[in-house]
C-alpha cells in the first residue's frame, strides 16, 4: 500500500465523511461518532454516541486493514451499523482516507 496521499484523503474525508463526523480532540458527536484517537479503539466505544447494538457488539479494533474492509462497504462489514454511506470502491480512496485519518 504504496503511494497514499494525505491531501487526497483530506479532500475525500471533507467531501464524503465530514458531514457525519468531528474528528478533532474532544469534538462532537454528529450523525456519526466523533473519530478522534480512531486507531486501536473498539467499535462502539465512543462516549455518549448512541450506537445500534450491531457496531457495539461488533467488537471490531479498528486499524489499517479493518478500517480498510470496512470502508469498502460498512454495511456488509457490520451489518445493522447505522452507517449510511455507500462505501470508497477504490482501494486508492479508502488507502488515501486512512493515510488523513492517521496523520490527522
């Protein structure tokens, strides 16, 4: 997984994610949960975001390759997750999506 582009991400996380996400220290919960400290978190974990049980009792450690997988197709990933968001088909754009929310 060569040649990820932060600047990319950023673009596609501004276009496609950050209308149901904060991802700042201590921002709010939107639609979505905030995904500050995403990495090495379990799903389901953050305070105070009302999740459906599916993304609780998925007991998923999001890192690299499950945030990949799940970004395909988070519905297929977590079923039930209320989620509502096709998914990046190009594992570019899921690559370069990460690479933002690491360094972000």
């Amino acid at each position: 997984r060569n040649n990820m582009s932060t600047a990319n991400g950023a673009k596609l996380f501004k276009q496609r994610c950050a209308q149901c996400h904060t991802l700042n220290q201590g921002g709010s919960n939107k639609t979505g949960p905030n995904l500050y400290g995403l990495f090495g978190r379990t799903s389901g974990a953050v305070e105070g975001y009302a999740y459906t049980d599916a993304n609780k009792n998925a007991a998923v450690v999001w890192g690299d390759d499950t945030l990949f997988d799940y970004l395909l197709n988070p519905k297929k990933y977590i079923p039930g997750t209320k989620m509502n968001f096709a998914g990046f088909k190009k594992e570019k754009d899921r690559q370069d999506v990460i690479a933002f929310l690491k360094d972000a």
